[in-house]
C-alpha cells in the first residue's frame, strides 16, 4: 500500500533543547516533538511534517504530515526508538541528529517513496500548522435509476449498443438497460468478473473471469458463442485491507482489433487470439501479472506489467520491439496519442513514452502517489486519475506540461469517461485508512478542471467502499459501479 507523502504549512522554529554538552549522545527527549523540512525531485518541492510523541518503554509514537496526499497527523504506529549516540532510528526512518544546528537529517524511506533516493533534513518546529481540506462545493445529483446486483462490482461499467454491462464478484456479468436499468439478460462465469466486458464486431462481447477463462458472448442475448482458458489456474486475490494484498483489484480487459484479441494475464503473458473463436496466435510472457489490457496502434501492441517494465511489441507477431523498466509495477493499459504512449507506474510517475524506442519523452512526478488510472487522450490532453493524491490531471499529451489538477477525494483508479464537455472519475476508499478519502464520483468541467456535480457515499469501518472501477457514458448518461453491488447511472 502506498502511504503517500504530502504538503504541509508549519509554525515558526522553536529553539533546540538546552543543556546538553554538542557531544553528548541524543537524548529521547531531544527527538520528541514536531519536526518540518521539504522534499525536493524533478524540480518540485513539498514540504513534509512528522510527530514524535515519546512512550513508556522506549517506545515512540509517529505521525506522519502529508498535504499532497491529504495526510494530517497521520498515526503511523507506535515503534521502539534507537538511539546510537547521534544515529536515530524509529519503524523505517533513520536519522543523523545534529544538536547544534537542531536538525535530523537522513533519507526519505522506501516505504514512502520508492526507487528515488530522496534526502530530508528536518527542523524543530513549535507544531505542524495544517490548513484544512477545503470542502467541495459543487451539487450534489441523484441517480435517475439504480440497479443493484446483490454482489461487489468492481472492475466498472461499459456500454454498446443500448446496454450497460457490468461484472460482479459472485462471476455474473449483468447486462442492463441504459434507458431504465432494466436487466436485459445476466451471464454466470465460474470465477469473480474483475474486467469489463468489450464488444466486438459481429455482436460479439469479451470479458475474462478470475476462473482463468475468456468468455466471448453474443452481446444482444448473453449466450455463450465460446470459451477458451488463458489462465493455467484460478485468480486468488487478497482484499485492499489485508496488509499482504498486492492491489491487484483488477484484471485485463480485452483489446479488439483487426480480427484479434489482446489481453493481458494474472499469470505474466499477452495473448493474441483469433477474435472469431479463441485460437491462440501468439503470447509473451513478461516477468510478471499483466492486470490491464494492451493498447494496439500502428502495427504495435503496449502493456504494463507487474515486473515494472512497459513493452512495446509487433502486434502481428508477438516479438519485443523494446521495453522501460519504471521501477515498480505498471497495472493500467497504456494510452497511445500520436507517437507518445502514457503510462502510470507506482514509482509516483506517469510516462509519455516514444512509441517508436521506448524511450522517456516526458516524465511527470505524482507526489505521494502511484498511478494506477488507465489515461484517456482527446485533443492532445491526457486525462488521468491518481490514488493517494486523489486528485484528476490533465496535462498536455506531448509535453507531459500540466493543464488542471482536480482534488476528487478518493483513489482515481479507474479509467475516466470523457466527453466534449466533461470528464467523470469514480472513486473508491478505505475505512481507516490513513488519508481520508470518499467513495463517489466528480464531474468536472473539461476545460477547466471546475467540478461541476457529485456523488459521494457514506463511510463504513474498515473496509473498502465506493466505486474503484472506470465510469463510461452513452445516450446521455453516465454509468458506475460499486463495491455496494448497485449500478448507478447520472445525467450527464
């Protein structure tokens, strides 16, 4: 899990403790109390708050003070103190303290920002002075129907052809009317639906279940055309709330194109198959979970895969034209704008490749956060949805240069729904976890980033809520769908 760093505005530098000879070992009492610095990569700078408030035992308590992820006086637990004469330790951190010129200095831990080496020196400060979160204005709407599944929905919604589908962890995947929400016919797969359904040509429908099976349909009846295993064995996934869970809360949907199928699998490939009845053409295994579809474009198929690295390949062929190594897992479907390809990773960065090498065209650093949101690109801007930052981006598609940022309270893991006018993100969230977030989903002014509605849902303790999948539109509606098992659909 990522627990992100964020912003913080502090008081005025109080004094450092007196009394003690500048060679004297630290003492408890010295490290106690709040301390501020800043972080500084790519060119951006934060500052960063943390709170040590002292225990029986040599124990010590950490709260930790992030404003670009939302975090104020986050209690990350209670941890033994070490002290060697000036070498402080407690949980990860590691710190040199200086008494003379009252600082701790050391670098920020993996834990807390991974694959870059960031140093921090911190400073004593009288208390963390934290401005609130401002709260959004923008209307709340209601639904105009709401259909409910009686089963977590979790991978999102898709629409063609006058029907919004939706998969259910009990493995149905339920086709509904987008007039009414009426259920025009439900399928039951042998495993939980963590993808969306995609239509083909022919009136055919896709979606792998975590049976390991690739269903294909007809999109009109449901009726199972055929049906082909691409995983060797079931999917096992560990809830958001286990502290072993790897987030691997979707899988791949499926890439239409030309006659094929692209998709991704739990077990590390990319299979290209026959669209007309599963036979396999080709596959590549990477060196980990393939969780979202490839994108195809120019002759070239683009994914992600958990070993950290994004590959380009001949789509014809199945062979490597070239791959990055990002540094951490890469589980959205790239979003291909010309010769760039974007990419989120959960090294904190979203990549605008060249599709062509591979290489790094832009890179924009997403504090605290990984990125976890499949990008949208229409008229050169790439929309993107974060996950501790909670925040909606738009930056220009060539350039990487940002255009609007949106706080929408919640993890953006989804893919957003564009249209002209407007880009809609759900979100999801956890009870007690660390940074507050909402469950709902923010409609904002395409232009300008401006929300312009909302929805939000009630929290409950600990456990997930709200909608973690990808929103899509069609006849003047947007559709969602959410861990409550209920399809939701809006006026645009």
């Amino acid at each position: 899990m990522n627990v992100a760093l964020c912003a913080l505005v502090v008081s005025s530098l109080a004094g450092t403790v007196r009394g003690e000879e500048p060679g004297a070992p630290t003492l408890p009492a010295e490290v106690a109390g709040a301390w501020a610095g800043e972080l500084t990569h790519a060119g951006e700078t934060i500052p960063v708050g943390l709170e040590l408030e002292l225990r029986p035992e040599g124990k010590v308590v950490i709260k930790l003070s992030l404003l670009a992820v939302q975090m104020r006086h986050a209690e990350l637990g209670i941890a033994t103190l070490k002290i060697d004469d000036h070498d402080v330790r407690f949980g990860p951190f590691a710190f040199k303290h200086d008494r003379a010129a009252g600082t701790l200095s050391g670098v920020v831990p993996e834990d807390l920002v991974p694959v870059y080496k960031l140093p921090v020196v911190l400073r004593r400060v009288a208390a963390l002075d934290l401005p609130a979160r401002p709260e959004p204005t923008a209307p709340i709407a209601a639904p105009v129907w709401t259909f409910d599944a009686k089963a977590p929905l979790w991978p999102g919604t898709s629409v063609a052809g006058g029907l919004v589908y939706a998969g259910a962890e009990d493995g149905t995947l339920h086709a509904l009317d987008v007039a009414t929400g009426a259920q025009r016919w439900s399928f039951k797969a042998g495993g939980a639906v963590r993808t969306r359904a995609v239509a083909g040509p022919g009136g055919a429908l896709y979606f792998q279940a975590d049976d390991g099976i690739l269903y294909a349909l007809d999109a009109a009846t449901g009726a199972l055309r055929w049906q082909t295993t691409v995983n060797p064995k079931p999917v096992v996934r560990l809830p958001p709330s286990d502290p072993k869970s790897r987030f691997d809360r979707f899988g791949s949907d499926v890439t239409v194109d030309g006659g094929r199928l692209y998709l991704g699998t739990d077990e590390g490939k990319v299979l290209c198959l026959q669209a007309a009845d599963g036979r396999r053409v080709w596959e590549f295994a990477s060196g980990g979970s393939v969780l979202a579809a490839p994108s195809v474009s120019g002759g070239r198929a683009f994914f992600g895969s958990f070993d950290g690295n994004v590959y380009g390949l001949d789509a014809k062929a199945g062979t490597v034209l070239w791959k990055y190594d990002t540094g951490k897992p890469v589980v959205s479907t790239p979003a291909v704008a010309g010769d760039r390809v974007i990419v989120g990773s959960r090294s904190y960065d979203l990549f605008g490749l060249d599709a062509a090498t591979g290489k790094v065209a832009w890179q924009r650093y997403i504090w605290s956060s990984w990125v976890e949101s499949s990008a949208v690109v229409e008229e050169g801007v790439a929309y993107v949805g974060s996950s501790d930052a909670a925040a909606l981006y738009a930056f220009d598609a060539r350039t990487g240069a940002p255009v609007w940022k949106t706080d929408v309270w919640g993890w953006a893991w989804g893919q957003p729904a564009v249209t002209k006018s407007r880009v809609y993100m759900p979100t999801s969230a956890l009870g007690g976890y660390p940074v507050p977030h909402r469950g709902g989903i923010f409609a904002v002014d395409r232009a300008t980033g401006k929300p312009v509605w909302r929805y939000a849902e009630p929290a409950p303790k600990d456990v997930a809520f709200g909608y973690p999948g990808s929103a899509s539109v069609g006849a003047g509606k947007v559709f969602i769908s959410g861990l409550d098992g209920k399809v939701r659909a809006f006026a645009e």
